[in-house]
C-alpha cells in the first residue's frame, strides 16, 4: 500500500471509529436515562438496584478476558460489529423485562447487555488504537469524546422521551435501530490486517493469538497499573452514569426529566474536554494531564456532593465531567502503546477497569440506603486519588514520569 493510500485508509477508519464510538455511547447511555423510571416501575431499593445493575458488569467481566484473542482470531470487524448488535438485543430485553414488571428478565438481559458491551467496548479501543498509530496523532481522546457525545445524545433524548411520557420499549427500540446502523456503516471503515499481518513477528516475541498469550498480559506489572489507574477513573465516570440523576432527584425533590438534565452537564462537560484533549496531552503529556483531571473530578464531586443548591450542584456536575474525561482514553493510549500486544493488553486493562462498574453500583448503592445517594458518590474521592498517585505509568516512551 502507498503512503497516500495508507493515508486515505487511515482518514476513512477515523471517520467510521468515530461512528462506532458515538453509537456505543448512545447505547450505553440509554439505559443508564432511564434507571430512575426503571427503579420505580420494578418497585426496588437503590440496594436492590445496585444489584441488578451488578449483573451487567458481570456480563462484561466474564467476556472481556476473551477478546484480545478473539480480535487476533476473528477479526476486529467481526467483534464488533457482532457484539455491539449482541448489546443491543440487551437492551431491548431489559427494556421487555421493565415493562413487564419483572426483575429476572431485566437481569438475565443484563448479563448479555454487559457482555456485548464489554466485547464491543474492547473492539472498537484497539481500532481507536490502531488508527492512532496509523494517523501519526494522539487522537484517543477525540474517539472517546464521539462515545460521550453519544452519551449526551442519550441523555437529552431519554429526557425528552420521559417528559413526552413515549413508552420505554419505543424509546429502547428507536436507538437500537439508530446503534445497529451505526454498526454497519463504521465497521466496514475500521483498518483490518493491523494485527493479522504481524503475526510471524508476534510468534517471534511471544505475543502470540493464544490462550497463553491472553495470561502472559495478566502478568505484565505496567499493563496491571494502568488498569488500576483506568478501573480508578472508571469508577468516577461509572458512578455519574448509574447515580448522578437519582441523586438529584433525591436530594432536591425535582423530577426524573431535571435529574437527567444533571446527567447531560455531567456528560457535555466530559465530552468538551475529550474534544479538546488531543491538544492538551500533546501539551502537557499523559501524567500532568491525568494529575490535572483527578484534580478538576475531586473538586466536582465535593461541589455535587456537598452543596445545598441545585445550581452549585450543577457546576460540581459539569466540574467532575470535566476531570472523568481523559483517564478512560488515556490509559487505552498506554495500553497500546506496543502495536504486537495492543490486542491483549488493551483486553486485560478494559477488564480491570470494567471492575468499576462490577463493584460500584452495589456498594455505592448500599451507601446510599444509610446516607443518600449525593453524599455517597462522595466516596468515589478515594479512587480519584489513587489515579493521581499512579498516574507516572502512564507515561509514552520519552515522555517525564512527573
């Protein structure tokens, strides 16, 4: 392939990641609109929701170890293009399961939501990956900035759709279509032959498509540290997605369309600083950017969490966006910064960091039984600061560690 071909290549894979990206973030982010009518229809606690949404993270946690390998195998288009449709058939059923009042199916529907998430989320990383190295340009962050557009793009219609009162399986079966066609527009743009064509080399240096490829990764001490330092930014980007809204609606006694509301400056506030986060990285390098973040997200959760206004609890929202936004895109760079072993090593540290949403929701839940649910998101300042500490393993080749 020419330079000039390989540079088309690159521009037109950019162009169908971003797609993928924004229709996985509209996906996810559907459901997470509409967890405070859900909680009400089924009649259950916040403990009993943490529960339920538990399921899904085990979903993700038991798929996610298997998709370096299935990338190597199968290919990048076929793990994603087939478990972002798994995702989606999810969220139709947990949709059914709401309506029909019943717990078990919203459940069982989850663990599939979960597994295709966590698949379709591994997949379209190493593409965002691939594509980085083939553009010469740290442009992560703008992949992850189309997922939270996608996010705002739920949030806003899922407001609109529980102000209108729109049934919850239209609501769920309008973005199901929008996200499968998303799928089979960008997929067909996503570089292929990335990892294929370097097989003999990852022969010659151990990191081959196996099994025992898959648990070298697990016991690589940078790889586990960065998947610390993801699972800790996770945990405060997770949280505002399953809490944030219910939060507000508990703490100011306003209506779900207003909790949403929070949601969505929670989710503009990420999504404008993961636009812009090319330019402060090239900058400022990954270590300095990750400090500064943790920094801007403890100061928005103190202002959301401790504020008896709605309008400073609103700025504490868009505050703790803002610091979510770069640990997610960050550690995925780091990840795969090694093009021979991006494919399983991006795999173990989106698993570590899918522990975020494994533990979170039931124990931010069970908080929030015996002390409300803006004081306990107060929590999430513990993980914060182990990103902070942590952030030097981050750091590209020739980059300061300070």
């Amino acid at each position: 392939m020419t330079a000039m071909a390989a540079s088309a290549a690159a521009g037109r894979a950019r162009i169908g990641v971003l797609v993928v990206f924004f229709g996985s973030g509209l996906g996810f982010a559907t459901w997470a609109s509409r967890l405070v009518m859900v909680r009400e229809t089924l009649g259950i606690t916040p403990a009993q929701m943490g529960g339920i949404l538990l399921l899904s993270s085990v979903g993700s946690i038991l798929a996610m170890p298997t998709a370096g390998t299935l990338i190597l195998r199968f290919g990048i288009r076929w793990v994603v293009g087939l478990w972002g449709t798994v995702t989606m058939v999810g969220l139709m059923g947990a949709g059914l399961g709401t309506v029909l009042g019943a717990p078990w199916c919203v459940g069982v529907s989850l663990v599939v939501f979960g597994a295709g998430m966590g698949l379709w989320d591994v997949g379209i990383n190493v593409a965002g990956t691939d594509t980085e190295r083939a553009l010469h340009r740290a442009v992560m962050p703008h992949f992850h900035a189309a997922f939270s557009l996608g996010t705002v793009a739920a949030a806003g219609f899922g407001a609109a759709m529980s102000g209108l009162g729109v049934p919850l399986m239209a609501h769920f079966g309008a973005v199901a279509a929008i996200v499968v066609g998303a799928l089979a527009w960008g997929t067909n743009r996503i570089l292929t032959g990335v990892h294929a064509t370097s097989k003999g080399e990852r022969e010659r240096s151990g990191a081959g498509a196996g099994w025992r490829a898959a648990l070298r990764a697990w016991g690589e001490r940078r790889t586990l540290l960065i998947g610390l330092v993801v699972l800790s930014m996770a945990l405060a980007e997770g949280a505002a997605n399953d809490w944030l809204a219910s939060g507000l609606v508990e703490g100011f006694a306003v209506k779900e369309s207003l909790g949403i509301v929070g949601l969505a400056v929670f989710l503009v506030a990420m999504t404008a600083v993961r636009t812009v986060g090319p330019r402060v990285i090239e900058r400022w390098g990954r270590v300095r950017t990750l400090r500064l973040s943790a920094l801007m997200a403890a100061v928005g959760l103190t202002l959301y969490g401790l504020s008896p206004w709605l309008i400073v609890a609103l700025v504490g929202a868009a505050c703790w966006g803002a610091g979510s936004a770069l640990g997610f895109p960050l550690g995925m760079s780091a990840a795969g910064d090694d093009p021979l072993h991006a494919a399983q090593r991006t795999s173990v540290v989106a698993t570590i960091a899918y522990g975020a949403f494994l533990a979170g929701p039931p124990v931010l839940g069970m908080i929030a039984d015996a002390i409300g649910f803006r004081h306990a998101l107060l929590y999430i300042l513990i993980p914060v600061a182990i990103a902070t500490i942590l952030a030097p393993v981050l750091s590209a080749r020739g980059e300061s560690r300070r």
